[in-house]
C-alpha cells in the first residue's frame, strides 16, 4: 500500500523553497555617494534623478532605498566612467571650451 499514491492528501509534505531575493539593501554610504553624484552632474530635480538612476540600473527605481548593494555599485561605478555635465555658470558663449580669435583682442 505504500506504493500507491495518496487520493486525500494524507502524504507526507515538504515545503518547497520559496525563492527570495537574498540581495542586501543599499547602504547609507552607497546612498550618500550616488546623491553626490547625482549633484556633481547639475542633476537638481527629482525626474532628472529618477532618470539618471533609471538609466544606468536598467530598471525602474521608485527610490534610491530600493536599490540593492550591487545595483549601487554598477551605478555609480557607470557614473565614475561618464565625464560629469558641468553646470552652466551663463551662456554656451561663456561656458565654451576653447579660446576663439577674439579672445586675444
């Protein structure tokens, strides 16, 4: 009779193992960096955040809280790779790199 499978359920049952994501949370540090960054490029409103975050995790993010350590990680690792947006301090006449010919005069 022990070859015969149950009709009512009294088998014994073993859980299955519910997958979890075991990955640790961001920390304070990592938190306090990616918003340095952030501020290092002239990124000052929420949406420009969101989309920069966005953007190099390769997800939706609602908050930096709910990225994980290694998320954290590859952002800002991306973000040290990019050459930071420096804020404009007036005109693209005065935020110009090189020198014209009427510089000299």
């Amino acid at each position: 009779m022990s070859d015969e499978l149950s009709l009512f359920g009294d088998e014994p049952t073993t859980p299955e193992p519910v997958a979890q994501s075991t990955a640790p949370p961001a920390s304070d540090w990592q938190i306090d960096l990616l918003r340095k960054a952030l501020d290092a490029r002239g990124l000052t409103s929420m949406v420009e955040r969101q989309t920069a975050i966005e953007a190099a995790g390769g997800r939706k993010v609602p908050s930096l809280r709910s990225l994980t350590q290694e998320e954290a990680l590859a952002i800002l690792n991306q973000f040290g790779q990019e050459p930071q947006r420096r804020s404009s301090s007036g005109s693209a006449w005065d935020d110009r790199d090189e020198d014209t010919w009427i510089d000299p005069l």
